[in-house]
C-alpha cells in the first residue's frame, strides 16, 4: 500500500514507541512495545491511525503477528480508509467507536463557516500572512512550536515526539505544510498527510504569539483553499478519547468541516493465557489491552484521593 502512514520509513520515524514490524497482509506496519512485569512484547498501529486496504487479510494478519508470540494488538483505523466493518468486527475481539472526526468533503459544497469562525478567519488573516510552506526549509522553526505544545500540554508517550520524528516527515511523500507568519516569524503551522485524493490532519502547533492572533484560523482556511486536489479533508477529533461537545478542540475543527465519520478502536487478544495472567485485577477497567489501564485499587485509590 502507498500510503505515507503505511510505509517503512514513517514507522520507523515513530521508534519512540516501539521498533516496527511488518504485517505484509495489512499492507503496513504496527509498532512492538515492552509489556511492564512480563517479557512479552505487544503491539500497536501507527499514530495516529491505521490505514488498511480494503481487501486486506484482517486474520492473516493476526495470525502472523500471533506467530511472533505477540502478547495482543490494538489499532485505530482511519475513518476513509478501512475494510468493510463487517469485516472488521468478523476479525478482531474488539471493534469499538472510539471517537469523532471532523471531515471535509467537497461533494457536499465548498466551504461555509458559521458566524464564529467567518469573524475569527476574517480577523486572523489581518493578524498573519498565511502560506503554504517547505516543512525541510522550516524544520527548526516547526520543530520549536510543536517543542511548546509538549511544555503546554505536558505531552508524553506518543506525543512527545522526537526530532528524528520531524525530519522523517520533511522527506515523507505526501506531506503538506501550511503555515502562519508574523513579521517573518512561523507562529503556526498545519501537517496533513495526503494520499490519492484524502489529506489527514497529522500535527498542529503554535507559538503563544500564534494563539493570541488566531492564527491556526488563517492556516486552516488556507489549507481548505490549496489541499483542491483532495475531496476528503480529515481534521481529527478532539482531545483525547470519546467525545466531548464542549470540547474547544473539537469545536474548533468542527467549523472547517461539513460532516463527520465515527473512528474504531480494534483489539485482539493474541496470546490468552498470558493476556489474562497480566490483566489479572484489570478486567473491566474499558481499557484494551486491559492489561495497561488501571487496577481495581488504583482506581480506587484515585476515588478516595
């Protein structure tokens, strides 16, 4: 498969997570993680969603990463890019909604924002030149905006992206940049990932400056005006899992889109002696794998606290 997402090189760029193994039956690549308290390793699709043809052998590819000794695996599938849900839920032990993105689809009109985002697109554009940008040549730049947003948000794990991350993205066929400038210096800045007429917002930053100005309104408009040869524009959900309508995030991406896809989380257990074994106390935490969310005292203690 030729998506950027499925490639060797973007898996590799996310070793920060864990090495990459190939699953040639999903025409890509998970990421292997160590399992804490076992000396099994389990497995995870890449950020921040899985792209699977929609022919792919869903249990071949199962049964190939099971034949690793994989303890289990969990995969958030792109909303345009999937087989047939029936398919889906026939294959992995769990198939849930995960979450909500926002999507632009230009069969169904150009762009029409409400009255909040006409006024915050408009005032933007005063503020900041918007432009569609090399991410090679502004490479340090952006690297330093999305360096503040992990000390805003005290991002770890995934989201804490290393530089190697950055660099592998400035040569990845498919990347787009959009950004915003004040006085020439980028202040905001827009990645989407796009493949055969599909973009996918991957990251966004600004600087404290960028916020004050409104600037990612300027660069996701731009961004619906140059991204013309793609009819789908994913600009993701809102923050963390599930759904919150009150979500600023959220709200934010909903006024660049025109309608919406519901995302799936999948799990299967690949091992289930020692899946249940580790999950032991965990059972019903709604996490999967259950082994790495909280235990029955944990969350107590949190209660309590």
């Amino acid at each position: 498969m030729s998506h950027p997402y499925a490639s060797l090189a973007y898996a590799q760029s996310l070793d920060h997570v864990g090495p990459a193994l190939a699953v040639p039956e999903w025409g890509g690549h998970v990421l292997t993680r160590a399992v804490a308290g076992s000396t099994s390793l389990d497995a995870i699709g890449p950020y921040p969603l899985a792209v699977l043809p929609a022919d792919a052998d869903l249990t071949g590819g199962l049964e190939c990463l099971k034949a690793t000794g994989l303890l289990s695996v969990v995969v958030v599938l792109d909303p345009l890019l999937h087989p047939p849900m029936e398919a889906v839920t026939a294959a992995f032990d769990l198939a849930r909604p995960f979450k909500t993105h926002h999507i632009h689809d230009r069969r169904l009109g150009p762009p029409a924002y409400a009255k909040h985002h006409r006024y915050e697109v408009r005032r933007a554009h005063m503020r900041v030149e918007a432009r569609e940008i090399a991410l090679a040549e502004q490479l340090p730049d952006w690297i330093g905006l999305y360096d503040q947003l992990i000390a805003r948000h005290h991002l770890t794990g995934v989201h804490a992206f290393p530089e190697s991350h950055h660099r592998a993205l400035a040569e990845l066929p498919g990347v787009r940049a959009f950004g915003a400038f004040i006085d020439g210096r980028l202040v905001s800045a827009h990645l989407f990932v796009t493949h055969a007429g599909q973009a996918t917002s991957h990251l966004a930053a600004s600087s404290s400056e960028g916020y004050a100005a409104g600037a990612a309104y300027a660069v996701n408009d731009l961004a619906l005006e140059r991204l013309d040869d793609c009819e789908l524009i994913n600009f993701g959900g809102g923050a963390g899992a599930g759904d919150d309508p009150t979500d600023g995030l959220s709200r934010f991406k909903a006024g660049f889109a025109n309608t919406r896809r519901t995302v799936w989380l999948c799990g299967s257990v690949l091992d289930p002696e020692a899946y249940r074994k580790l999950s032991a106390g965990r059972e019903d935490n709604g996490f999967f794998p259950a082994y790495r969310g909280p235990s029955h005292q944990e969350r107590s203690d949190a209660d309590q606290g």
